[in-house]
C-alpha cells in the first residue's frame, strides 16, 4: 500500500469545513492520479496558517471526470476546478 499527501489550501478551499461535513470527499488531481489505487492511504495536509495533517483517508474509487462536484459551495476560488480530473 502506498500513502499520498494531498495538500488543500484554504486560500482556495474551505478544508477543515469539508472535512467535518463530508464522510467521502473528491479531491482534484494535478498529478499522480494514474499511479493511485483503491485501498492507497492519503493524509490529508491543510496549507497555510495553522498547517498540519488535518485527516487520514483511503482511497476508495480511481480518479474520474466528475459531472458534478458535490463540494462546489466549499471552494473560495472556483476559477481553479478547470477540468481536471478527480479522485
């Protein structure tokens, strides 16, 4: 098994809100996304002030195109979903 460390800003996304609200959340992939597996282990890394490991995940499901993103009203900066994939 391998571990990831997917890093959120809360410049851009409100992390620690989606964390208490979400019991599986998507994540948007800017690299690696082909070499993950379901069952890999994520910690999940809040940038900025107060940084830190903020949840430890699994990965459940491959990285996908989403059709509609269920955390859309948890993203400051919507201008940086593009169309990437996510997991």
């Amino acid at each position: 098994m391998t571990y990831w460390l997917f890093q959120g800003n809360p410049k851009y996304y409100r992390l620690q809100e989606a964390i208490q609200n979400f019991e599986q959340m998507s994540w948007l992939m800017t690299g690696y996304g082909q070499e993950m597996e379901v069952g890999d282990g994520v910690l999940i890394l809040k940038a900025g002030d107060k940084a830190g490991i903020y949840a430890i995940a699994e990965i459940f499901e491959l990285s996908k195109f989403l059709e509609r993103q269920p955390d859309l009203s948890y993203w400051n900066d919507k201008r940086r979903l593009g169309s990437k994939p996510k997991l």
